[in-house]
C-alpha cells in the first residue's frame, strides 16, 4: 500500500494556503523528539493582540502583532 506524504511546510508557507486545507501539527514530547510526536489538527487561530498600559506619554492601547495563536485538538 503505498503512503501518503504530504509536504512540510513552514508558518509563513502555511499563510498562502486555502482556509479550508487541513493542517496537522505534530507535537513533540522532547525538544527534537520527532519519532514519538502526537499528531493534532488545528481547530481555530487568533491574532495575538499586546495590551500595552497607559504610561506618561501615551494612552493604554492594545496592539496586533504579526503572530497567531493556534488552538489543536
């Protein structure tokens, strides 16, 4: 039977992708630990957003970084 593999991808790879592709995360037990990792699905992605306090000069405000924060099931 033959198998599947899919092409590894980095994030900024994965930012071109359809929204409905599914995407695996393999999860690692150990740092570098790549043959025991847990395989899981990415269920949601949230921009991360800084709150930043209200100081002398400027107001409290709140701001949108270039990064995600991925939910996996």
């Amino acid at each position: 039977m033959p198998r599947s593999t899919p092409p590894i991808r980095t994030a900024g790879e994965g930012q071109n992708l359809p929204d409905d592709a599914p995407i695996h995360i393999g999860v690692a037990g150990d740092p570098g630990d790549f043959g025991g990792y847990r395989d899981f699905v990415i269920v949601e992605a949230h921009q991360v957003e800084n709150w930043r306090p209200a100081t002398s000069t400027a107001p409290e405000r709140t701001e949108t970084a270039d990064a995600l924060t991925l939910f996996a099931d």
